[in-house]
C-alpha cells in the first residue's frame, strides 16, 4: 500500500453468494491493483449473531453489527455494501446515501422503477458514489468487445441476440426461496438474470426504445425452503407454496440506434449452469462471448481475406485486454471471481477520484425501466416505450 492511499472502510450487509463474491474482491484487490484507494473490511451486518459472526470470520471482516442500521450509522465505515435480497436494497441504499456513505448495491437495483428512480434521485442529491454489481461488464472479453464496437470495427449494429441459461430450479422439489417470491424479489429469471443481459446490450449497443415480452411460470407451486449458499437450497417443510415471479423470460426489443434485440432468461434450459451469452451482428462482423467460456471472444470481420473468413476465437488473456496486465502473462487465464475484482478496482478509482463509474444508479433505474416494460408487456400483450415508463415513474416521483 503506497503513502498515499486512501483506505476505503466497507461495511456490508448480507453475506451469501453475492458477499463471498465482493468479500474476496475487497480481500485480493490490493494483490493486484494499485489505484491509490484500499478496502478495508471493517464490518458486516446479518440478522442471526451466531451466522453473521462466523461470516465475519470466514470473509475477513474486523467486527460485526445485528443490525444494518448500526452498521450505516458508524463513522468508521465509508463504504456500504448491499448484498441482501431485491427489497431490502431501497431502504438500505436511501439510509446508507443519507448517511453520507458511498454504496454499491447488487442487482436489480429495486423491487420496482419507481423505487429505483427513488435512489436514483437521493444519490445524485448526495456526493456519495454509487454503482450496481453489474460484474459481467467487467469481464475482459467483454470490455474488449466494447472496445472493438466503439471503434466502429463492426459498423452499424444491426442485431442483438443474448441470453442468461440456467437450470438450478428445475426440480420441482426445488424449495420457494427467496428468488420465488415476488413481495422479495421482484421478478424471476426476469430481473435476476434477464438483468445482467440487459445491462450488457445497453453497454454495448445502446439505449432500448421499446420492448415485448412473455413471462411465464412453468413450476406453481414448491415446498417451503430457503437458500443453503451458492445456488443450493434445502427444504424445511412438506407444505407448499405458491411461486409468484416468472420462471422465464422471453422478449424482443427496438434500441433507439435502430438496431434490433432478442432476449431470452430462463432458470428452465437443462445443461446450462450459468450461460450468460450474447451474439452481435453489425455491417462489419460479429461478435460472440460466452461466460462459461469466458476469456474467449469469438469474432468475424466482413473484410477478412475472401476464402479466409469465419469466426476465430480470440484469448483475451493478453497485455493488450482490459485489465489482464493486473494478473497473469498471457494464457494463465482469470475467471469468474475475477469480474468482481475488476469491477470494485473501478469503485476505488471512483472514490479516490470523485465519480460513480458505470454501472452506477442511472444504469441500475435504466436497467430497470427495461425490467418493468417487459413486465407490463406481458400483461398488456403489446409494445411498451421504456423512456415513456421512467418519464411516469418520474412524475409519481415529484408528486409523492
Ligand atoms: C442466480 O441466478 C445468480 O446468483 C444471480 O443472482 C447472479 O446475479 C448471477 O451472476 C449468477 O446467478
């Protein structure tokens, strides 16, 4: 750690998936990243003494809290971080922006739009810095193929076409855990997964015009349970109950550049474990990423040699890939754990130089805005405009 850097105190609230993920971020970052800005895991909040000690213990953390509010309300903490489920974050987000600290918050952003143009409006009040856990963003691949997309080597966009596959709910003896539950959750494999493709497409290609959708449930009802770490959970009783958010997602959208999107989430695609993909068609060439294959990118060029064309596969695990020089020489390969570490580098550099790298609280409304208009084209049947729905939300907003 250099003399002059800054140490940034985080206190997080939850420690499951997400929290072991961030955890082990905020732990390796200064193994490989030196941006003038450190964390330091000061504190982390549960509800259970006994879960949440033995988390502090496991993640790294000095002390523990009870109570989040405590923890939000200590002046030795600069940093909150949300990892609790969807509807704990407007609440704790509001509180913690409030408090005068900065958040990085998991996503979705909210339950709903209006919640998150709620946290939207309270961090740009504040001079905090904000950011949603959007991870895959941070993939090199990814930011490689950004990179190949801004400097127009694939033309105009004419398609997108991405999808999220998983397959750990398909048992129907799988328990109602809190992902199942609409009050929690929000929506299904809609707006925990279906996110994740969203906030990809818009920072690759744009901004989405309008969207149709369908949503469906394939298993209504499941025994009560909860989540037990990971992906995994156990059953606590024979009594059912009924699975009130989507099973998948399917959806098409407009982007406002013209370009043309299909989109599929699904938690019911048998094989796929976490294929988070996305294929993209401009004038150009084409570009393809698979995260369970993730340090590949796999791109066509129309101007490539006649006889010599088709897609070739790209390690993006050398020097000149976004954020490889921080690891390994070329070929050592990173991996998923690795996406957090690059996104809370980002973090870093934005507190120690005052700015909320993306995806901040305006992409995490945006994202969003695009969750809720699938939503009410599935009941609708017809088009929804995305900007016309935050626009709505905005309005309620100022009148509420
Ligand atoms: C479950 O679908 C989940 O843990 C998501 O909540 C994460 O955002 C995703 O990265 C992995 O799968």
């Amino acid at each position: 750690m250099g003399i002059n850097t800054q140490q940034v105190r985080v206190g997080m609230i939850g420690y499951q998936f997400m929290g072991k993920a961030h955890s082990h971020a905020y732990r390796d970052i200064p193994f490989f990243f030196d941006e003038g800005c450190e964390p330091i895991q000061q504190a982390i909040a549960g509800r259970n003494e006994e879960a949440v000690k033995e988390a502090a213990s496991a993640l790294g953390y000095a002390s523990y809290e009870t109570d989040w509010r405590t923890l939000i309300k200590r002046d030795d903490i600069d940093l909150v971080d949300i990892v609790t489920p969807n509807n704990t974050h407007t609440e704790m987000a509001i509180a913690a922006l409030e408090a005068g600290k900065h958040v990085l918050c998991e996503k979705p952003l909210a339950l709903s739009l209006l919640d998150a143009e709620r946290m939207l409006e309270v961090a740009e009040k504040s001079n905090a810095i904000h950011m949603v856990s959007h991870n895959y963003r941070y993939a090199p691949a990814v930011q490689y193929a950004k990179k190949l997309i801004d400097e127009g080597r694939l033309g105009k966009i004419f398609h997108v076409r991405a999808q999220y596959l998983q397959d750990f709910i398909m048992d129907p003896s799988f328990p109602l855990v809190w992902r199942l539950k609409k009050e929690v959750t929000g929506s299904g494999a809609l707006g925990d997964i279906g996110a994740h493709i969203i906030d990809l497409s818009r920072f690759l290609v744009g901004e989405m015009k309008e969207v149709n959708g369908m949503l469906e449930t394939f298993v209504k009802q499941r025994p009560i349970g909860e989540m037990s770490g990971g992906l995994s959970a156990s059953v606590d009783s024979k009594e059912m109950g009924e699975v009130t958010v989507d099973d998948a997602a399917i959806f098409m959208s407009r982007f406002e550049n013209g370009a043309l999107g299909i989109f599929e989430a699904t938690r019911f695609a048998a094989g796929n474990r976490n294929a988070n993909r996305f294929e993209i068609n401009g004038e150009k060439g084409s570009i393809r990423w698979d995260l369970e294959n993730m340090n590949n990118l796999e791109v066509f060029f129309t101007d490539d040699e006649e006889g010599l064309q088709g897609f070739r596969t790209i390690n993006c695990t050398e020097e000149v890939h976004p954020y490889i020089r921080a690891y390994w020489p070329a070929g050592h390969i990173i991996g998923y754990e690795h996406t957090f570490l690059n996104m809370i580098s980002e973090l870093m550099k934005g507190i120690k130089n005052g700015y909320s790298p993306k995806p901040n609280f305006e992409d995490g409304a945006k994202n969003q805005a695009v969750l809720e208009a699938v939503q009410q084209s599935n009941e609708t049947g017809g088009w929804v405009n995305v900007a016309q729905l935050r626009e709505q939300a905005r309005r309620k907003l100022i009148h509420s």
